[in-house]
C-alpha cells in the first residue's frame, strides 16, 4: 500500500517544483527532495546504491589504478551512460 503524504509536504513539493528543472530533465520527472541530510555541504545529494562483489571489485581496481574516487567513477558513468554534459 502506498504511503499516504501530509497536504503540507506535497504543497511543499508542488512549490518547489519548476517548469524547466536543471540538468535539462523533462517537466514530468519526479521533484527532487533535499534535506539537510541527503545533501553534502558542497551540494552533492547522497543516495545509496548496491553493487555486487564483481561491480566492487571493478570500481576498486578502477579508483586504485586511475587514482579517482569510487564515487567520481561512478558519476562519470551516470553522466556517460545517460548523456549528460559536465565540463
């Protein structure tokens, strides 16, 4: 069953809404919610993912030998994998 929202919360989520969010996402992609916890102080969200001991593995090897973050190589793959331009 789905978890019913307090009226306040979705009013909050309609205002905060754009018609055009950044990032160029369509109008119909669901609201992102911020809070003091999911976001860092320099205003990356955090989300957790799940990966298996190969994937693990990979992006540890990856981040050893490329010397970036497991984090980094993973958001160069989102960005690659769903075309999005970061310069």
């Amino acid at each position: 069953m789905a978890k019913r929202a307090r009226l306040s919360q979705l009013k909050k989520d309609l205002d905060q809404a754009r018609p055009t969010p950044p990032g160029g996402l369509s109008p119909a992609a669901p609201a992102i919610r911020k809070t003091d916890k999911s976001t860092t102080p320099g205003g990356l969200l955090r989300r957790t993912i799940y990966v298996t001991e190969a994937e693990w593995a990979a992006l540890l090897e990856r981040s050893y030998t490329s010397g970036q973050s497991v984090s980094e190589i993973i958001r160069q793959a989102v960005r690659q994998r769903l075309g999005l331009d970061q310069e």
